[in-house]
C-alpha cells in the first residue's frame, strides 16, 4: 500500500467530485490517498473498521471466505462506492475480504473523523445512503437477472458493458473470476463461451475475447431490455 498525503491534490479530488460540503478544509487535513496494486487485498475479513474508502480509481471485488479458507465471488466495487459503510453503522468489523483486480486508489475517510466531526453533516449522511442503496440496487439486479435469464444473455451484457469500460473489443477476463461474479461453475462458463465462439460471435485466447459480432451480442442483451 502507498499512502499519498499531498494536501493540494486531495483538495482537487475533493473539487472535482464537488464533495466540498462533506469535507471542508478541517476534514480535508484528515484525509489520505491510499493506493493499492493489483491483488493486494486491503481489506482482511473480521479486522476493525478504520476507514471508509471512497473509490477513486481502479477496481475490486469483495471475497467472503469459509472457515477452510475458501474464497467466492461476492460482488464488484467500482469508482465512487464506498466500502466500510455498513460496518461502520453497524458497528461490526469488516463483513469480507476485499482484493484489488487492477490498480486501486482510495480516499480513505477515517472512523475518527466520522465520529468527531462528521456526526452531524447531512451532507455525508446523504452521500452515503446514496451508494448504499445504489450498490445494494445493482446487487439485486445482477441476482434477479440470474434467475430470469439464461447464462448466454448476461454473459453477453457482460462482454458488451466490459468492451466499453475497457474501451476496447479484445477484452481482459479471468474466466474463474467471471464464473464466480455469475455464480455458476468455471467449466459452465467455459461451455457457453465455446458456444459463442463456435457461433463466430466472439474468439478466445487464454485471457482475452475479442468482440467479432457485436450485432449478435446486442440482440442477446436486448433480452433482457
């Protein structure tokens, strides 16, 4: 982890992401940047709750584990979530492992500031019921989806909304990273992917798809329009 503490640029993520109201120049001097890499996991399962974090940049997903060690697919944290919020007003410590996928950077808000100065922002308050309800209304769509669709049809979603976040149409994947996000098995997803591209809808390498027919892959998603 690297902590960025320059006062000049967390006032201008602060401008930028018009978050004056929440954090004045008093709270900013408590703020820090907190940059992770790629498979860093920055958050242990079961540890206290220092800090909320606000994505910046980069993403994550959340991984609960079993007792034996276990990891699954919970759910993705992108720019702009807050992770630590419902353990924080719950007062447990952190709910699951959260681990890096790519290069993250994170404002970290922390608990102490929350509680001696931000107690009584609306403004915060606000924001943060906000993101709740925003993640926990992409949760329950990505979960209804499972049950209303076929795995062909979000699969295809999923490439078409991945070629566009990664600008690009030969995307980056990991198969068994995707598997758990649709929670079915690696060997499932690897058969409807080898259907896809026996269709010449898409190719394969070991860690990327190319987009051939994206007209196709639209008619798929549209099913679920």
């Amino acid at each position: 982890m690297k902590i960025i503490t320059d006062k000049e640029q967390l006032k201008a993520i602060i401008i930028s992401l018009n978050l004056e109201n929440i954090f004045g120049t008093s709270e900013q001097n408590h703020l820090q940047i907190h940059q992770f890499d790629e498979g860093e996991r920055f958050i242990e399962e079961g540890s206290e709750v220092k800090y909320l974090y606000l994505v910046l940049e980069g993403e994550a997903q959340v991984a609960p584990s079993s007792e034996s060690g276990t990891q699954v697919f919970l759910e993705y944290i992108l720019p702009m979530d807050v992770v630590g919020d419902m353990e924080y007003f719950s007062s447990s410590p952190y709910f699951h492992n959260v681990v890096a996928l790519t290069q993250c950077k994170y404002l970290a808000i922390p608990v102490s500031l929350i509680t001696r100065q931000l107690g009584s922002n609306i403004h915060f308050y606000r924001f943060i019921c906000e993101n709740m309800a925003g993640l926990m209304k992409r949760t329950s769509t990505r979960f209804s989806r499972s049950l209303l669709f076929p795995l062909k049809t979000r699969l295809a979603k999923f490439i078409l909304d991945q070629s566009d976040k990664q600008g690009t149409k030969n995307i980056h994947i990991h198969v068994d990273q995707v598997a758990d996000y649709f929670a079915v098995t690696s060997r499932h997803l690897r058969r409807v992917l080898s259907e896809l591209e026996k269709e010449e809808i898409i190719s394969r390498t070991k860690a990327h798809i190319k987009l051939l027919d994206t007209e196709s892959l639209e008619a798929l998603n549209e099913e679920m329009e």
